[in-house]
C-alpha cells in the first residue's frame, strides 16, 4: 500500500527564490497528497489510487511514478520529477511513503 497522505518532497537544485521554491513546494505536496475527483473547483486535480491500488508492490510503485510524472507535468509545470525513493513504514504489512524528489525548470 502506498500512503499518498504522507508523501515527501525533496527539492534537487535550489536556484529559484525561496518563496517560489516554498510556493512550487506547496502546490505538490497538494496535487500528491489530494485523491483525484475530491477537490471541488477542479475534480482531475489530484492522484488517482485506483491505478496502484491492490497491485503487488513493485507494480504498484512503477504505477505512482508514471501517474506523479503525468499530473506534475499537467498541474505544475515548474518542477520536473527526478525520481521516487521509497521509505519502508511497514514493510511487515506493504506499506511505503513515497519521497518525490523533484527540480524547478
């Protein structure tokens, strides 16, 4: 299972302004932390867990790169994703906390 609710950012070059930086940080955490269809003024803004939901987990993670790659080129095109580490909460249970490390372009 993947925790879309704590996802982490890592930012991988630090040359725009801090408050852009916190502003594009901002913006991601919302888009993966948000489950396609729940926000009101735009219902395809978000992740859809119906894409890795239930799949082994090695699908599952291939799965969530390619659906953060395609909605952070769509919703954000500041940043760019450079890859997904993954933190092992409970790896007794299958769960992981993706960490999307990304860059401003």
């Amino acid at each position: 299972m993947i925790d879309i609710s704590s996802t982490m950012l890592e930012l991988s070059n630090d040359r725009a302004t801090q408050e852009e930086a916190q502003d594009v940080a901002r913006c991601l955490r919302t888009l993966y932390c948000t489950p396609v269809g729940s926000l009101e003024g735009d219902r395809l803004l978000g992740i859809d867990p119906g894409v890795f939901l239930d799949k082994p987990i090695a699908v599952a993670k291939g799965l969530y790169v390619a659906e953060i790659t395609e909605k952070t080129a769509a919703f954000e095109p500041r940043a760019r994703v450079v890859r997904v580490d993954w933190v092992e909460d409970d790896a007794l249970h299958g769960a992981v906390t993706p960490k999307v490390v990304y860059e401003l372009v």
